[in-house]
C-alpha cells in the first residue's frame, strides 16, 4: 500500500524518552498506527508486523489501528523506527520531512528489532549495561 | 592593590565645575583617589579630552525584546562581523548587535554605564543574564509598570502607600532599578488590540487614566525615595499632532525632588509633533522647550533619528503595530501577561521622506533650543532612532552649525517651513557635551552619589581619553575630527583598569548591576499580602515562589537600599 | 520532604507548580505533573560512569581521561559539529558557544529539527505573539494548527488555554471556543469545537484561502481547498473576527510538512491580517525543556537561534548549509561532541549513521540511542534534577530549574568548562 | 588570459571549500589566493593545481577554468563583477552570490543558493540547479536584483524566492514553490512547477508545463497569447492572500 509515513510525539514516547534500550519504548516507538480500513485492506490484524519501505530504506514495525489516522497514512511515534525509513534531505531548510515521507506498507513475517539493532546497523555499537 | 596614574589629561567634569583644566588622575582599587604610589602604573594623556566614562540613560540593549530583534535579523548580522581576537568574543549586527557587539563597541566610544530601558518584570533574568554577557558597562535596568495590574488597581484606589508598596515588591523581584511607565495604560487596552489616545482617557477594565498613574507614580516614586525619577514614554508615541499630549503630561508633573528632576521624559522627538497627519506633520519642538525650560522639574532626552536602516523596539506594542501598518515590513508583538506590552518593527529612516527629515530636524532642535543641558540628554532610544554608534555624528551637529547646514542642504523639500532648526545658530560647546552625555545622566539616574558621572576623589574610576585636543580644534569648523575623535577613545578605563585602547578590547569585563532595594513598612509588604498573593497566583503562569530573580543571576550586584517611609 | 513549586524541564510548557516528595535524596512522589513529569523524575536511570568504545566493547574510564580525549578529538578536527543542547540549562549552553567560536566548529540546537522552520518564517516576517498568561486571561478562541497537546504538552490546555481560568475567562470551557487543524483527527481534535480536516501537505493552501477571506477576496476561493469546504473556513474567519482575542498555537504540523517554514509564514500574516480586525496571537509549541533558551542564547551571543557556523571565525548562518542534518547527510563534520538530546533516535538514518563514522563524543545523563553510535559517552546532571540553571519557557519566560536532589554527577556546565579549558590552554572563557 | 584551475585530491574529500578569492578580477595580481577548507586557511595552490595561459591587463579578458571535482566549493564567483568563470563538472553552493558582471557557465549541476542576491551578469547551468537557485538570503526582503540565471536541467525548492528583479529561465521543471514571494522581475518555467508563485507581490511568471496544487488564492483575469513562446496561457492575478499584483501565466489546457 502507498501511503505518508507521517511520524509526532506521543505521550507513550515521551514518557520512555530517556530509556530507549528497554521493551516498552520498542513497542511504543515500533508502532505502526493504520486506520482499520487500511489494515482490512491489507489484511492484516492489530499486532502483526509490518514491512514499510521508503526511498531511504526499510523498516519492520508492529501494526496498531487507529480511527483517527486518515486512509492511505501511516503514523509512526518520532523516534528511531520511524527515522530509519526517512530521508535526510531538507530541501534547503534544515528541515527532513518527518511527516510527508511517501512509503510502501506491506505485511510482513520478519522480526522486529531493538533500538539497540538498528544503531548497530548504523554502525553503532549497542550499550546495554545499564 | 592595582594603582593607575593619568597625567597630562584636560579634564571636562562638569559636576565638579571643571571645564578644560591640565590635571592628573590618581586611581586606586577601582576608585579616584588624592594620591597614588610611584609604583602606579602611569596613562600619558598628552592633554587630551578627558571626561567621567560616558552613561547612558536610555538604551536597549538587554533581554526579551531586543533579543527578539537579533533573533528575527540575519540580516543585520551580516554587518559589523567580527571574528574572535584576543580578548574579544565574536561580534556580530548592526542595528541589533550581539551583546558582546554592543558592549566593545560603546566601550570604544568611551561608555562604561548603561540603562537598559525597559525591561518586564516576568521576564527579568533574561535581562540579567544578558548583563553578564555585556561585560564593559555597569548595567541598571528600568522596571516596565506601565500596564501592571497591581498597580492599576492601587491607582484607582488612590493609594500612593500601596502603589509604592507594589513598586517596591516588584523592583526588588526584578532586581530593577527605577520605574519606567511606557505609554502608561495603552499596552493595557493593547491587550485588546486597543489603544489609548489621551492622558485623561480611561483604561478599559481599569476605570484609571494615564495622567492618574502617571501622577501617582511619581508621588510613589519619590515616597519611595527612589535614586531614579519616573521614567516615562509618553502616551501616544510617533502620531502627527502629539505635541499636545506631551505638552499636558509636563503640566501635571509637580516639582518634588530639589537634587533632581520628578519626571525624566525619555526619547521626546517622537513626541513633539504638530500637525494632524502625516502631509502636515510639522515640529513642535519650540513649544516643549519653552514648556522644559520654566520646568526644572523635567529631563529629557532626545530621541534623535540619524538617517539608515535600524530596528525599532519598545513596550509601546500599540504603536508598533501602527508603525508596521505603515511600512508592511516584518513585525513582532509580545505582551507580558499582567505588566505591559512591546513590539519590534525595522525601518529605514530617509532623507527623501519629509516625515523623517522632520523627525531628524526635531531632535537637534530640542538639544539647541533647551537652555540648561542638563535637561535635554544625547540620546537615540538606542536603536529606535539610530543604533548608538551615531552618537558621534549628532555631537558634531550639535557643535557646527556649518555641519547642520551641509546636511539641510541634503534633505527632501518641504522642511524648512516645518522646523526651526534651519534657522538656529546656537553651537554648543565641550562641556554642552560632557553635561548631555554623562553629568546629566549621572545627576538624572541619581547615581553621582554611587560615584558615576564625575572624577571626584571617591568616584569609580570610568574614565574616557578621547584623541582629542580641546584648545587646537574648532569644532564649528573641524566637525569631523569631533565626530572621529569621539568614536574611538584613545584609553577607556572601568573601575581603574583599562578595557579599550584604540577600540579594541583589552581585558575581560568585569561590569557591576545596580538595583534598588526600596525599603516599606512592615504592613504594607506586598509578600504579606493575601489579596495581592491571590491575585498573583490565580492570573500568572509561573508560581510567586519562581517570580522573584535570585542573587546568582548578579554576580556583581550593586544594592541600594533606600530609607524606609513612614 | 516536600519541595514546593518545582518546574519540570521536560517541554516547553515548564510547569512550575509541581510537588516532589524526596526522601533520603531520592524522589519518591511527584504531584501535578503529567504523566511526562512523573517518568522524568521518577523513572531517571543514569549512566553510571564515562564510558569509551574499544575494538570489542565498552570500557569505563574517568571523567579526567573522557574530557581531556574529547578535548583532544576536537581540537584536532577540521568542521567540528557541536549539536544538542535543548535539554540543559542556559549555562551549559553559553559554555557551548564559546567553544565553537574558539574551535571553529559549527553550533546547532534540536530546534533545526523541531521549529528551526518556524524561526525562518519569523526572520521573515516577525512574530506577533505574548506570554501564555495574555492567552490564558483574554483569549476567548483558540486554534490548535498541526500540533497535538494533548500528547505533546499535556497540560497547555489545562494551565493556558481551554480550562484555564482567565481574568476576562472567568467560566473556560462555556467562554472558549477551540478550533483544531490537523491531517489526523487526534485526541486534541476530540475537544474542538470546529475540527478542520486537512489533505496531507494542504495547509499552506488553507492558509492562504483564510487570508484573501480575510481580506473581503471570498469569491476568488475554490469551493474546496486541501479537502476543505469553503462553508468551513468563512465560519472560522466569522469565529476569529469576532473574537476578542484570538491564538493560535502550531506544532510541527506546519514545520515539517512540505513547504516547511512557509506554511508558518502563511499562518503569521494571517494573524497579522486578523490584527486588523481584533488581537490575535501565535506561537509555536516548543518542544523540548529548554529549546527556547538554547534559541535565545545563540542570539544573543552570536546574533543567530541556531545553525551557527564558526569556521571562518565571524559567526555564520544558513539553515539547509549550517544544520545540523545537512552537515551530517552531507558527512561534512569530522567529529561531534552531542549534549543533552538524542540525534541517533531522532535525525534520519543517513544523518545519524555519519555520527558513527567519526569521532563522536556524548555528554548526557541517559544512555541513549546517540550512544551506540559514540566513541565517548560522559554521564552528567540532568537539569531541574540534580542541577539548577535557567530555562527559557515557550513563550520566552525565563524561569529557574531547581536542583531537587543530589546524584553525584558533576554538572554538564562543569564539563564543558573543563573541556573549554583543555582547548584554551588553561585559560577559561 | 586563461587561468585553469584543477582540483586536487584530499583528504577529506567531503570538507567544504569556501573559495569567494576565486573571481577573474583577483587573478590580475597573480594567483597567490586564500581560501577555507572547514576550519583551516588554505592557499590557492595547496587546494588546486593552477595553470595560467597569456596575460591579461584587465579583468574583463580573465577567463577562470574550474575541473576536478569541484562539487564542494563554495562561493565561486562571489561579487564577481567581469570576466568569466568556467565550471566544467559540478559547483558547490553560492555560485554567483552578489555576482554584478561577467558570465559564469556551469557545466554540470549547481548546488544550492546559485546567484543568491545577485545584480547583474549572467549564469549559465547546463545541469540541475539544487534548492533556492536565484533567491536572497534569510531575513532580507530582496533577493536577486538584476541579471540572468539560465538553467537548461530542472531547479530544486523554492526557486527564484523574493525574487526582485532581472530573468530567471529553467528549461526543465521547478520544485515545489518556485518563485513564493516575488516582488519583481522575470521567472519563466518551461517544465512544471509545484504552488507557483506563492505570496507573491509582483512581477512575472510563465509556466508551459503541467501546474501542480495551484494555490486557491489566485485570481483569473483571462488569456491571453504569449508569442515568444507560441502558446496561449490562462493569466492570473495574484497573490490575493496578500495585497499582490503579480502576473502568472499558465499554458492553457
């Protein structure tokens, strides 16, 4: 499904803000929230993985329905997962399009990742003595 | 102990009646003394111009608004870059420089003391914080009271005890030092989007009038036995025809204090017009002399515009926004819940509108046609009229008729039926000057006592070497060797070390606040006060306990503390 | 013990009436706060000590050894990036600037990625605003345009806006009238009394339609603009006419939607336009604690909010050249020194990945995603917990954050100083 | 007299250059010029390997070579105001800032801010121009003032921004919001353009591509033929969100 990748703060979010590496920021950040029609159409239910691709690259998150999202957009917390899928060009403002990336959204068996993962992927190494 | 010699030096001090003598300055830990060891280090002044370092009594250069002003102008920024040089941060801005711009540049031009104009009580600290990091100047801030509540409703009470009592909470909170009344009930009905158009109007939900605060302030004022007179921007600012109200705020200021002015009237050219719109605009700076010159009581200062691009910015958010229905160029209000208003426009002033040659004409002309000079004070509502720096310029106009009529001869057509300044021949003289820019602001801030303003033994050690011979140069004729000379003193010296030689920066600032600590009776402590407390807590949004500004934003705090009233 | 009228940093709505209850130097309750308070303060899980990366892993070292290498990494850099600083006090960021001008390196707060639009949009067009208690004791309409505080800043409408009590607003909730903008209809949206449903990327031409209807041009407006009807936006410009005293506040919404800080501009001449028939006001919906004072302090030291530029010497500025993003989707930058903020979380992949590729030292109290991707991460004082400092509220109140408790972790401010002093040969700023 | 300049490997090869000495007037006294990588001063010669054919005596006959990789250098040209600059790959940003006289020819893409705030001269860009090509800097009410930027490739964001005066002409398409607030001069968009002319005050805009999300607050006033370029447009008054009176002509469907 092509859709916008649109991405704010939540209270969830900003409540885990400061402890990234632990599972509940993963499961706040890691949500996809899709309007029910659009998970119908996709067939898939609340909590089954989905794959969203951009231009930027791809990203595994765990849908959520939500009434409010519009059809055709898909509303991730800002964060990691989101910011793994968005690109870097600002148009000359400085600005990246946090909320008016194009992205693809499919379903998907893959797994989800930890913030820990993606940063490695990034090159980072993961800390987790705390 | 760090001791400096000056010898050599022709000193103008007009407050010690010195006018053009050869003498030696001795210097102590900061202070002027009798004498110094022969260990002192020794300045040569070769009988340059020496006067008290120089104090201004009406500039923006600190907190919200005019931060705001830097914060919406890259493109003031552009000018006037500097890169960082030895003791000397990066600058940056013209109009609106960086702190550090504003405090190397009026040390280069000699100034070591400043009065931040306006500042709101809410907003405080940031006024503080940017006093630290404007390092060459003593700094001391008026406390914006023109829209305050508090006050309002002791106003209309008719409490002058109370009024003072508000004042006295709030300037300690603010760490303030004196009272400043901008356009007194206007950024109140402001908070509307309405404005007042007269002294005896009435503010709406106030049920008071500007010419009740305004007297009741002043009677607070000197209750309070504040250093500092009541500061006042005059009701309807920069409209065609205002002349009238200014004429009647002067009428009913009382004489009260014998060692200074009641009232000092701030940047009066924009309060001195004729006329009733913009085509018929004409001065009326004859009529506000003749009315400051049988008033002892009244101090003014000038306001004066100098041609260029500059920003505009006061707590007269009214008027700002007339201003931009004008000029359709970029505007910023911000309204202080509670206490006032302001408002930030840029402008260009041009000789090619009549409007602002006649606004130029009357700021000189207020100068020349003001008999004692210790009741007109060079100023430009820094930067409303001009950004400082031009102070050296409006010294040479008011030296050299010769130099005034260079520049009449530049302007659009239509001016000299408007003002009498073509026809003035009045040129004043050093110590005109040494009064207009220093011993007049001393005497007026009520800090001559504090040691500022002249270079008495006791005094602080602000002094201002200016490459300037007195006795070889005539400034009717040599204008622009003045206006270079007072660009760039030779030495600045703050509190006895010397911080700028030849316009740059030497040394880290170490700069002092001062604020007044008014002193009250014990029942009528604000802090005390349920109702007043009530009040706070239910129409604020920060907590009484968070309003007060705590001793770690002065470092150097000066207090004075006041006798308490019975 | 009870402390009284403590602020929370955690955004810019810096409540200051909060109750902590700390008992043996430990914060064991908070009241008033939201939810967003209460983990702030109750759930803050530092990194113990300095921590470096080795070929295999992490190792702890001393603060002595982690400042003098970050010193070192620094100095040695020919476009050093200096980025964060939105979640710490004035004083730590004053420290900031004077290192950047001393090394040459370029200066960036998180507003280049939360309102540095809307910044643009004010250079442009100025900023007609007020303290939220003009809002709070006048304001009979307010709009919420592309933010959502019901998420963001949980209590701006209980403390400001629609419940708050206002001198002129005795009875809030029957005096207020709320409009909400939104492409989403959030939970804010639930309380409008008028939900204006934008199209994705629709509000600039929604704004501008406002304008000419405004300005008496009705009849030039489509009958559909974004997805909204024309019926629509005659009613709120019927509604923000008459107000007594409008505001509108926005979010990122606006900033970071196609058109980015046009969209703000577009929203500012309308409230210019409205000005002309009654007051109104706007202002942007600061994100983090103290993102405002990092805006603040920037300009009054070097004359720009953000994105400075010292590699020349003089003070430069061009959002979209001197940002932070650009520079790192750009891999301009040859180290970076992060303080107080997440850049790893929180910029785009290719941005974040660069930190990973250079030299990257972090001083911030909580692991974060940025310390994956660090050489060096320095643990420090969270402000408004265990240090005091001032804060700049949204709307340019400055207030002071209180030093609650008591950690043992030196001051970022104290960092920094140290760290200033390495590169300036002893001497301090 | 022709001098070449031909960039040389670096170490950092992502490093900015700030190169503002890079103008034909300066070549007059020899090529003994500063320019900036990041944060470090660097001469002329430690940055390019220069060669210089002939002799000029005045700048006018100065012709300056740019080859190599050349995509990061900035400020080429900057208040260049004679002679010509010749730029055989890519250039980095502030191409042409404040640019008064001469001819600057691009031969393969221009980053972002080519002829910020310039006055007179020409540009010529055979490639792509990045974001804000022809415009003005922040906080400044005008941008370029007098002059021509030709791009024969497409354009970024915000093309041709406050524009004040003088041509701007893309061959290939604009991005998203190409000439918003235009207060004068000239911008003609051969390919299509996304929000046209937002806000603007004044001056003049044709666009012979397809139009996308034209703003609502553009008012029709009739058609008209534009033989110059063999089309008949649908003309527009506008902004009227504001108080414009700007022209858009857009081709007719």
């Amino acid at each position: 499904m092509k859709c916008i990748l649109n991405t704010g703060r939540t209270v969830p979010q900003g409540a885990y803000v400061e402890h990234k590496g632990s599972d509940a920021y993963r499961s706040v950040a890691s949500a996809g929230f899709l309007n029910p029609v659009d998970m119908m159409m996709l067939g898939i239910e609340d909590g089954d993985r989905i794959r969203v691709t951009t231009p930027a690259g791809h990203i595994v998150l765990t849908a959520r329905p939500a009434e409010g999202v519009a059809r055709d957009e898909i509303f991730v917390a800002i964060g990691p997962y989101a910011n793994h899928v968005i690109s870097s060009e600002t148009h000359g403002t400085g600005m990246p399009d946090f909320k008016s990336q194009s992205a693809d959204v499919e379903p998907t068996k893959e797994p989800l990742k930890s913030v820990g993962e993606l940063m490695e992927a990034l090159g980072g190494l993961h800390y987790d003595r705390t | 102990m760090t001791e400096l010699w000056v010898k050599n030096a022709c000193v103008i001090d007009p407050i010690r009646g010195i006018n053009g003598e050869i003498m030696d300055i001795a210097i102590r830990d900061g202070r002027i003394v009798e004498s110094v060891s022969d260990r002192a280090d020794v300045i040569d002044a070769q009988r340059c111009l020496t006067l008290p370092g120089g104090i201004d009594s009406h500039t923006h250069v600190s907190g919200t608004k005019v931060n705001f002003g830097r914060y919406m102008s890259p493109e003031d920024m552009r000018a006037g870059r500097t890169k960082r040089k030895g003791k000397m941060h990066v600058t940056s801005g013209y109009y609106v420089p960086t702190t550090f711009g504003n405090s190397y540049r009026y040390s280069a031009m000699g100034y070591t003391t400043l009065l931040e104009g306006a500042m709101a009580p809410l907003e405080a600290r940031h006024t503080h914080e940017e006093f630290t990091a404007t390092p060459h100047q003593d700094m001391m801030a008026n406390t914006l009271f023109d829209g305050n509540w508090a006050v309002m409703d002791a106003v209309r009470e008719k409490d002058i005890r109370k009024t003072a009592a508000v004042v006295a909470w709030t300037l300690k909170a603010a760490r303030g030092y004196g009272i400043k009344l901008t356009n007194p009930g206007g950024t109140e009905a402001w908070g509307f989007g309405e404005d007042l158009t007269g002294i005896h109007e009435m503010v709406p939900h106030f049920a008071v009038t500007p010419a009740e605060i305004i007297t009741t302030m002043i009677r607070a004022n000197e209750l309070l036995k504040l250093p500092h007179s009541v500061h006042l921007h005059c009701n309807n600012l920069g409209k065609p025809g205002n002349y009238q109200t200014t004429l009647e705020t002067f009428d009913i200021v009382p004489d009260l204090n014998p060692a200074r002015q009641t009232l000092y009237a701030t940047h009066v050219q924009f309060h001195a017009y004729g006329g009733g719109t913009w085509k018929n605009i004409s001065s009326k700076a004859e009529e506000i002399t003749r009315s400051v010159n049988i008033k002892p009581q009244i101090v003014m200062d000038m306001g004066q515009i100098m041609f260029g691009r500059t920003m505009t910015m006061t707590a007269d958010g009214p008027m700002e926004f007339n201003l931009h229905c004008l000029h359709h160029n970029k505007w910023s209000n911000h309204d202080v819940e509670l206490e006032t208003g302001s408002g930030i426009i840029p402008v260009t002033y041009s000789k090619k509108s009549a409007v602002n040659c006649i606004m130029w004409a009357i700021g000189l002309e207020l100068a020349l046609l003001t008999k004692n000079p210790y009741q007109c004070l060079l100023e430009t509502d820094n930067p409303n009229g001009a950004p400082f720096v031009k102070y050296p310029e409006i010294i040479g106009l008011l030296m050299s008729k010769r130099y005034r009529d260079e520049e009449c001869a530049t302007l659009a057509t239509g001016v000299e039926q408007r003002t009498s300044l073509f026809a003035l021949e009045r040129e004043l003289d050093w110590h005109d000057i040494a009064v207009m820019t220093r011993a007049g602001q001393a005497k007026a801030l009520g800090i001559v006592n504090q040691g500022k303003g002249h270079l008495g033994i006791g005094a602080e050690a602000d002094i201002a070497i200016y490459p300037i011979r007195t006795d070889s140069v005539d400034p009717a004729r040599e204008y622009r060797k003045v206006v270079e000379g007072f660009q760039k003193t030779r030495y600045t010296i703050k509190r006895g070390r010397v911080v700028s030689r030849e316009g740059e920066i030497i040394v880290d600032g170490a700069n002092a606040t001062f604020w007044v600590d008014a002193k009250v009776p014990e029942d009528l402590k604000m802090e005390n006060d349920p109702e007043f407390i009530k009040r706070f807590e239910q129409f604020y949004t920060v907590r009484m306990s968070n309003y007060p500004v705590q001793d770690v934003y002065l470092p150097r705090g000066r207090r004075i503390e006041t006798e308490v009233f019975t | 013990m009870i402390e009284h009228d403590v602020v929370c940093p955690f955004c810019g709505c810096l409540c200051d009436d909060l109750e902590l209850e700390t008992e043996e130097g430990k914060i064991v309750k908070v009241q008033n706060g939201c939810a967003l308070a209460e983990s702030t303060f109750m759930n803050d899980v530092r990194l113990p000590a300095p921590i470096r990366r080795t070929e295999t892993g992490w190792e702890d070292i001393s603060y002595t050894e982690a400042i003098k290498e970050t010193a070192e990494i620094l100095q040695g850099a020919d476009r050093p990036l200096l980025y964060g600083w939105s979640s710490t006090h004035v004083e730590a960021q004053s420290i900031g600037v004077h290192i950047a001008e001393l090394i040459g390196a370029v200066i960036d707060n998180t507003s280049t990625v939360c309102h540095g639009p809307s910044i643009l949009a004010i250079q442009e067009v100025g900023h007609p605003g007020c303290t939220l208690g003009q809002v709070k004791n006048r304001a009979d309409v307010i709009i919420y345009w592309g933010c959502n505080p019901v998420e963001a800043h949980p209590r701006h409408m209980s403390r400001y806006t629609t419940y708050a009590t206002g001198f002129f607003v005795p009875n809030a909730q029957l005096e207020r009238t709320v409009i909400v903008v939104d492409t989403r209809r959030t939970d804010t949206a639930g309380i409008a009394d008028e939900f204006v449903q934008i199209e994705h990327g629709g509000d600039y031409a929604v704004l501008s339609a406002l304008r000419a209807i405004v300005r008496g041009k009705t009849s030039v407006i489509p009958a559909k603009i974004a997805g909204v009807s024309k019926e629509q936006l005659i009613r709120i410009v019927e509604i923000c006419k008459t107000a007594k005293f409008g505001a509108i506040f926005f979010g990122l919404g606006l900033t970071m939607s196609r058109g980015k800080y046009k969209n703000i501009r577009n929203a500012i001449e309308l409230t210019d336009e409205l000005n002309r028939h009654t007051k109104f006001v706007i202002s942007p919906l600061r994100g983090h604690g103290n993102v405002y004072g990092s805006n603040e302090v920037f300009t009054w030291m070097t004359g720009y909010p953000f994105a400075v530029d010292f590699a020349r010497g003089i003070a430069f500025y061009n959002p979209g050249e001197t940002t932070a993003v650009d520079i790192l989707r750009r891999g301009e930058c040859d180290a970076a020194l992060i303080v107080a903020s997440d850049p790893g979380a929180n910029f785009p992949r290719d941005a974040a990945a660069h930190l990973a590729k250079i030299p990257t030292v972090i001083i911030d109290p909580h692991v974060n995603a940025t310390t994956a991707l660090s050489r060096i991460h320095i643990p420090c004082t969270a402000a408004g917990i265990d240090a005091a400092g001032t804060a700049y509220r949204m709307d340019g109140v400055p207030i002071r954050l209180k030093k609650v408790i008591d950690r043992g972790y030196m001051d970022d401010a104290e960092i920094l100083k140290k760290i200033y002093d390495h590169l300036n040969g002893g001497k301090g700023p | 007299m022709r001098v070449i300049l031909e960039s040389k490997v670096r170490a950092k090869p992502n490093l900015p250059i700030e190169a503002e000495a890079i103008i034909p007037r300066n070549f007059l006294k020899g090529t003994d010029l500063i320019v900036y990588e990041g944060n470090k001063e660097r001469t002329l010669s430690e940055m390019f390997w220069i060669f210089v054919e002939g002799t000029a005596v005045s700048p006018e006959n100065i012709e300056v070579i740019l080859k190599g990789d050349t995509s990061r250098i900035k400020r080429v040209g900057e208040y260049m105001d004679t002679g010509s600059i010749v730029i055989e790959g890519d250039i980095g940003m502030h191409c042409g800032n404040f640019m008064s006289g001469g001819t600057i020819e691009i031969r393969g893409n221009a980053d972002s801010w080519l002829g910020r705030e310039m006055r007179g001269g020409t540009i010529l860009c055979r490639g792509n121009a990045s974001h804000y090509c022809a415009t003005g800097y922040r906080g400044e009410k005008k941008g370029m003032q007098g002059g021509k930027v030709e791009v024969f490739g497409n354009t970024g964001d915000f093309c041709a921004e406050y524009l004040a005066g003088g041509t701007v002409h893309i061959h290939g398409s604009a991005g998203d919001f190409p000439g918003v607030e235009m207060r004068g001069g000239e911008l003609i968009i051969e390919g299509d353009a996304t929000r046209p002319c937002g806000n603007m005050k004044s001056g003049s805009c044709v666009i012979l591509g397809t139009v996308h999300d034209m703003l609502p607050t553009f008012e029709k006033s009739g058609r008209r033929v534009l033989p110059e370029w063999k089309i008949t447009a649908d003309v527009y008054k506008g902004d009227v969100a504001n108080r414009g009176k700007g022209t858009l002509c857009v081709r007719s469907e």
